[in-house]
C-alpha cells in the first residue's frame, strides 16, 4: 500500500520522507542521508537531554540512525518517522546512563558544569540564569525520569507511546512523569523565589 493511501491525511513532507524511506530500503544510501538531515538535530537533542553529555549524545545519535537503518523494514510507513527514530534513540541513551561507568561520567560531568555556572561572568542575566537553573535540575534527575520529560514534555509523545518506547506501563510512565516535575519545581523554587524578589525589588 502506498504511503498515501496508507495515511490519507499525510502531509507533504510525510510523503515526501515516505518515499525516501522507500529508496533507502532498497539500498539507496543517498535517500536514508536525507533522512538523516532531516531529524539529525532533533535526535541529538533527545539523546543530548538524557545522558547530558555532548560526546556521548554524538555517539547515541549515530547509532540510532544505524539501528533505524537496519531496522527500516519494520517501519510503518503510514506513521511519521520521527517519533520511531526518537524512541529508538531514548532507549539508547537510557542504557548508556544505566552503565556503572556511565554513572561515574554523568557524575564528573555535573561537577565541572556546576563549577562553570559559578564562574560564568553572564550569571547576572536572568534569563540565562534561569536556563542553567533548569539544566542543573535536570541533570540531577534519575536517567528514566528524565527520558520520561523529554519524550513527554520535549518530543510531546502520548503516554502509550512512551510506554511502548521503553518497554514500561502508562501508569509508570505518569508515575515517574509527576515525580520529575515535583523534584524539577522543588529545585527550581528557591530561585524563582529570589528571581522574583529581585524583580520586585528593580520594580520599586
């Protein structure tokens, strides 16, 4: 069945990757690079939110891609790709960070980004104060509450979908869902509190 009758609301773009799909199957590497163009940077930035490593994120994105190819006749062609090749790259970087090594490295690397967020000379910017406040707190969540966020709150899956992608129930995915935002607005509150006095206090 053609990608068209298949998904008969499909956009342009859907199509047009479904023909891609399509070539790459048959051998065309020219048509899977394409492929890769178009969703590189997003996977990157699944994997990136989840093991909190650029190397590393690099490395996952890679191999996601070479899974995605292996597995293309598997792909339905009636849904949209990015989602499939996302999953595929949160499972990845999940089982890197579930590595004892992985752990020690994820540690390492925290240590040295707080260090740097003292140092930094922009910290007087709210905004970009903000934005590392956020990064910190989401570097300190678990590695399966925070797949959880980015597939929910970034990539904007369903709950069936996540839970399909990581091989676990809906309720566990609300489960660790809630408990990353109560510890993200637990970490973030003291400063919101200052940020908003400081607000108050410019304002007067």
């Amino acid at each position: 069945m053609e990608a068209a009758q298949a998904a008969p609301f499909a956009t342009a773009s859907d199509i047009v990757e479904a023909a891609f799909i399509k070539k790459a199957r048959n051998g065309d590497l020219s048509a899977f690079e394409e492929i890769v163009k178009r969703h590189q940077r997003r996977v990157y930035g699944v994997a990136r939110r989840i093991v909190q490593r650029h190397d590393v994120a690099d490395d996952v994105t890679q191999e996601a891609f070479l899974k995605a190819f292996q597995a293309l006749e598997t792909f339905d062609l009636s849904r949209p790709f990015a989602p499939w090749i996302c999953r595929i790259a949160a499972n990845l970087a999940i089982n890197h960070v579930r590595s004892p090594r992985a752990r020690e490295e994820e540690l390492d690397e925290a240590r040295a980004e707080a260090m740097h967020v003292v140092e930094d000379p922009s910290s007087q910017a709210l905004h970009a104060e903000a934005d590392r406040e956020l990064q910190r707190a989401m570097a300190s969540l678990p590695s399966d509450q925070r797949a959880v966020l980015t597939l929910r709150v970034v990539e904007e899956l369903s709950y069936k979908d996540i839970a399909e992608a990581l091989g676990i129930s809906i309720g566990t995915v609300m489960s660790r869902l809630s408990r990353a935002r109560e510890k993200l607005r637990i970490a973030l509150s003291p400063y919101l509190g200052a940020a908003a006095a400081r607000r108050s206090g410019a304002a007067s």
